[in-house]
C-alpha cells in the first residue's frame, strides 16, 4: 500500500488567493506539514495573497481559520493574466493602488502613466511595464511585510486599505471583490488622511484622478458615512481595543492614527461624494458586483473600453470643507 500523498513530495496549488490560502492551509494541517508551492493566476493573488506565510479559510468570519505557514516557492507566469475577466483584473489594481499610496511613489507614478493601457491589455505577458509595476507591487508588500511575518508587530503599513474593507466585503448587500473593496477602502482613507493634513489637496486630487481613469470605485451605492463609523468600531475591536490605522502621508509614504472622528469621516466622504458626482464610473452599483450576473465577456469588455475612453477628466478643486 503505498501513501498517495507522500510527506516529502510538495504539493503545487495554482489558482487565485483563496485557492492558494486554502491549499495552503490544508499543507499545513496534512501530517504536521507537508511542503508546497505556489503559482497564482490573477492579478491579486500575485500581487498581494501570494506574497507571505499566511494561509487560511473563512470560518464564523474572515480567515477566522489559519496559520502562518511558508511555501518552498512561489512562481509568478503573467501568461495567465489575459484569461481573466476585466472586473477581476481591476480588482488586482485595487491592491496594486494599496502598495503605490501607502509605499511606493514611483509605482503610484507608473500607474498614472500606464494604468489604463495595462488594464485594457490585461498586464499583458512580455509587456515591460506590466512586468515593472508587478514586481514593485511584490517588492513592495516584502519590504513591508519581511520584517515581521508572524505579524507580532500590529503597527502594519500594508493594513491599508483593510480599516473598512472588511466590513465592506463581509456585507452581502455590496457584494464586492476583495480588490474593490480595498481600493474604496484605501481612497476613504486618503481623504480622511487629506481631512487630517497629511495629504494635501494636490495630491488627494491626484489619487481621486487616478481612480477615475483606472474606472475603480470610490463607492458603491448604499455607502454612507455612517457605514465609516460603524467599520471604524469594528475594526477597532479587532486590532485589540486601538484603531492602529495606517493612512498615506503624502504619497507614497506611511504613518499610523489611533482615531477618526465623526467630523472627520463626515467631512472625507462629502469630498468624495462631490467628486463622484462628477465621475459617476467611479461610484458603483450593485450591476458591477460579481454575484450580478448581467456582464457577459463581451459586453464587460465594451463596458470597460467605453468606461476608460470616456472618462470624464474634469477635476474638483481638494478644498479643506464641512458638510
């Protein structure tokens, strides 16, 4: 009788983030630990749930079963990258905005420079660009994250983006992808950081300018800031009794606040609600969720082409503002 599964022989999980996760979990469990390997196939799973040791499965909650547990090797193949539906590549970028704002200036740079071509091509293999801002989005996540994998350390700058995400994503009625809910997540934090002065409004507007073109959500309908308020005491909870949230000091750079007032995250959001009105493609309805079911390829690569070429350019003035 022979082992099908023997100890010495790692197993190779290729998929997306929760496919890896959970593979990655089952590695750990199987006989104490058994190696394994990697190869994500979208965008976000290269970019932000293939890079680390933490694995796990939703359980009563969000990853509420895990361990940190290493891979022997993760291998990144862009030629996947094409096979994906656009809303999932737009996803991948939410993470991509999440390591520019928080991290890396010169990737926030790039992505105003090519973000809307890299997404129309889906970060075509081969393509120079597509290959540089992959690479500084990993580079960016290793230099954050290195340092302490176990997460001992509760001060963490790639906790951007993930302050409301997950009482965004864990709510049924907005239905949102991982990816877009840390992209509205991180541009609700840039303006709270804008609120606090540690953005300035050139820079807030260039971040609001960018999600435009890039045709990501600053919203999505039935938001309110009341949400915000409720997120804020959630997460609060979770990260032991302290906000501990990190926000973009200018961009491109990180530093930690232990509170948001109401006023605060009132002001923020009636700044984005102006913006919006503006650029209605980046506040969102349930027809872009993943559960619809009314895109078909076709027409959601229309859709985008036509979401991007016509974005409206027309900027509104970052003001300091009350609602």
């Amino acid at each position: 009788r022979v082992d099908p599964l023997r100890r010495s022989e790692p197993v190779l999980a290729i998929g997306g983030g929760v496919l890896t996760d959970t593979a990655g979990f089952a590695c750990a469990l199987w006989r104490r630990g058994i190696p394994w390997c990697r190869l994500p196939t979208t965008l976000l799973g290269m970019v932000d749930a293939s890079v680390g040791i933490k694995v796990a499965v939703n359980y009563k909650r969000k990853n509420g079963v895990g361990h940190f547990f290493s891979p022997l090797h993760t291998f990144i193949d862009a030629t996947f990258l094409p096979t994906l539906d656009f809303a999932d590549v737009k996803s991948g970028c939410g993470e991509i905005m999440k390591a520019a704002l928080i991290h890396d200036a010169s990737l926030f740079n790039l992505m105003e420079e090519h973000g809307p071509r890299l997404i129309l091509s889906k970060f075509q293999a081969g393509d120079p660009i597509a290959d540089q801002v992959v690479q500084k989005s990993i580079d960016a996540m290793l230099d954050c994250i290195g340092p302490d994998l176990w997460e001992e350390s509760l001060l963490r700058p790639m906790d951007f983006g993930h302050t409301f995400s997950r009482t965004l994503e864990a709510s049924e009625h907005f239905q949102l992808r991982h990816g877009e809910a840390v992209a509205i997540d991180c541009v609700m934090s840039t303006m709270i950081a804008n609120v606090k002065n540690l953005v300035s409004h050139q820079d807030a507007q260039r971040v609001l300018d960018l999600y435009a073109a890039l045709d990501l959500p600053c919203s999505i309908v039935g938001i309110t800031a009341d949400t915000y308020k409720l997120a804020t005491k959630e997460i609060t909870v979770h990260r032991d009794g302290i906000l501990r949230a990190p926000l973009p000091k200018g961009i491109g750079s990180c530093t930690f606040v232990d509170s948001f007032t109401d006023e605060e995250i009132e002001q923020a959001f009636f700044k984005l609600e102006q913006f919006m009105h503006k650029h209605p493609n980046t506040y969102w309805d349930n027809s872009k969720s993943f559960n619809s079911g009314t895109v078909g390829p076709k027409s959601e690569e229309q859709t985008i082409l036509h979401d991007i070429k016509t974005s409206p350019r027309t900027t509104v003035e970052m003001t300091p503002s009350a609602k």
